[in-house]
C-alpha cells in the first residue's frame, strides 16, 4: 500500500505544472522556518524552470531576508525584482521598513519611504503604522508627528495601532499629557 501511494504522487507530481503560486509557496514555507538558504534554492530552481517570479516571489524572500537581519541582501533583491519591471507594494515596503527600522537603520528607513512616495507609492495605514513604529521606538517623537500629521492630511484614518503606537512613544518621553489628549482623540 505504501509503494501505491508513493508511485500515485510520483505521478500525480509530475502530471502538475509547477507554477509561480506552488514555487512560491514552498518559499514562503522555508523561509517562515528561517530556511532562507534553501527557500533561495527553490528560488533560483524556479527562475531556471521558466517561472517567472512575482511581486508575492518577491516580497516573500524580501520579508525573510529582513527578519533575518541581512538587509543588504535585501535591498539587492529589491533592486532585481524593480530590474525585472516589478513594482513594489505594501506588502513589500512594509517588510522593507519594518527590517530597516527594527536593525537600527530608521534614517534609511524614512528615506525609503519618502522616496518611495515622490515614486508614486501610496501607503496605507498598515505602513504608516510600521514608520511611526519605527519612529516612536527610537524616540524621534518629532518625525513620528510629523508623520501622524501627514498621514491625516492625505484623509488616511488612523487605526488602533496608530494610537497605541503614538501614546507609547509619548508616554516613554514622559509626555503623558499629550498622551491623555491623544487618548480622548482616539
């Protein structure tokens, strides 16, 4: 019965076209498991199989690589994956901004993302949330109400998220009055 079962997936197997969904699948599976080596592997099997690789290809490895710490890679990546006419997305820039944000890089971070904008990237408020994360963490309550301001203006609403993030950041400067003026906004 086992030797059944296995000839039945060899052929059920090899009947099935491999594809960009299957191929990226098994990628986000190693690299969930911080398999980042082999989830590369199946990558560059993939790309050599005539699978062209997608922006969900992409912003998989991209969000592993910057989990990891290893963002130079990363932005490597990134700039394949623009080489190859893809644009990033939310999904993309947040795990970008995140991965920056979290190594200590915040500076690169907010470049990232204002250049990313003059591009004609429109965030949402999961990316908006992700900056003033990075902001608040830091200290740089300024450039967090920068932020908070800008992402009013453009009509963005801000979520839970958003003002737990911004009263976290005042409250650890000791500036609860603000905090508790945010806290009745909210």
């Amino acid at each position: 019965m086992d030797e059944a079962s296995k000839m039945t997936q060899m052929i059920v197997w090899k009947r099935c076209q491999l594809n960009v969904v299957s191929f990226s699948t098994m990628i986000k599976g190693y690299s969930k498991s911080k398999n980042l080596d082999q989830a590369f592997s199946l990558f560059r099997e993939m790309t050599s199989r005539g699978v062209k690789p997608n922006i969900v290809t992409y912003s998989i490895l991209l969000d592993g690589l910057c989990k990891d710490g290893r963002l130079q890679c990363a932005k490597q990546l990134l700039s394949k994956m623009q080489a190859e006419g893809l644009t990033p997305d939310l999904v993309t820039c947040g795990s970008l901004l995140h991965g920056l944000s979290k190594n200590g890089r915040l500076n690169e971070a907010v470049a990232t993302f204002e250049d990313s904008e003059k591009k004609g990237f429109i965030p949402n408020i999961v990316v908006y949330n992700i900056l003033l994360d990075g902001l608040c963490g830091a200290g740089n309550l300024e450039g967090a109400a920068s932020s908070f301001s800008r992402l009013l203006s453009k009509e963005l609403q801000p979520d839970c998220t958003t003002y737990n993030t911004m009263m976290k950041g005042l409250c650890e400067k000791g500036l609860l009055t603000q905090a508790n003026q945010l806290l009745e906004k909210m």
